[in-house]
C-alpha cells in the first residue's frame, strides 16, 4: 500500500513538473515572439547577400522585394564615401566586419523594421546572420553609434546596453 501511494506521489509530481514545463517553453516562445507580435518587426525572412555596401547598408535578394537594398535598423556606421574622398573614421573596418560576418554565415535572415518609412531607396530591417543580430553585434563591436534609435524601435533596450559596453571598452569608434 505504501508503494502505491508513492508511486502516486510521483505521478502527480511528474504532472506538474510537466506542467511547469509546458508553461516556461510557451513563456519563452511568447518573449521570442513578443516584438513581432507587437507590430514592431516582420517575421524573419531568409534573404541571400548580393553585396554590401558599407557597415549598415547591404543589398539582398529577398522574398518580401526581390532585389533590394536595405539600411540596417537604429545604427550608423561611419560612411566611406568613395565619391568623396576620404572614408570617415572606422568606415572601412565597419565595412570589412560587416562583410565578413555576412560572407561567412550560412543563414541570413531580415527582420522589416516597421517603425519606419524607407529611407531613400532603401528598406528598413534588423539583419540576423546565423541567429546572431548583426545590428546589435555591430554595435557592441564599436562599429557603429545609435545617431538615429529611437526608445520605440525593435530592440532599443539590447542597442543602448551594447552601446554603453563598447564605450566602456574604448573599441571601434569609441578609442
């Protein structure tokens, strides 16, 4: 009889280590999707890398618009202007990480930024390479500032704490 009613116990505790289970994998999976479901970004689309441009701006094939060139969203790498002169401090080392990183990833996936309009001719998207947010990695290396966030972006909270690190460091744009 006691051996029935522990292995009843252990039932029961079984159930409700299960439950519990159940609840932190729909926690975790209602966080991932919290931006998304906010209206801030679209789903991720997987996109394949044309060129890239300079730090923050790449060109893509994708699904959502073909062929298209995309401004990463809330950064700014330092500019290369190869029409006028002179690259800008850290211009070329944010180009060449930037490259890098999207060469060697074996997925690359866009988020759309849909807090903001296009700029120019250019889409607005958070860029994914192999899981990893290249935006914020940018950031977080000292390639590129947050000149243009805004606290109602996708991701503002991550930018600005990768931000403070890389000033804390004095790397990149921050030596």
């Amino acid at each position: 009889m006691l051996k029935s009613i522990m292995n009843k116990q252990k039932a029961s505790q079984l159930i409700l280590l299960s439950k519990a289970m159940l609840i932190i994998i729909a926690l975790l999976f209602s966080f991932t999707a919290c931006v998304q479901s906010s209206g801030l970004v679209s789903e991720k689309e997987v996109v394949k890398l044309i060129r890239v441009v300079d730090g923050d701006t790449a060109y893509f094939i994708t699904p959502s618009f073909g062929e298209v060139s995309v401004r990463f969203s809330g950064i700014n790498t330092p500019e290369i202007n190869p029409d006028k002169g002179q690259p800008e401090y850290y211009g070329v080392e944010a180009k060449n990480f930037t490259s890098k990183i999207l060469k060697e990833a074996k997925l690359i996936e866009i988020q759309w930024d849909l807090t903001q309009d296009k700029s120019g001719d250019r889409e607005i998207g958070i860029i994914f390479a192999d899981g990893v947010n290249l935006n914020i990695l940018l950031v977080q290396e000292g390639y590129a500032d947050l000149r243009y966030l805004k606290d109602h972006m996708p991701y503002a909270k991550e930018y600005k704490e990768a931000q403070k690190k890389a000033q804390a460091m004095k790397i990149g744009i921050w030596k």
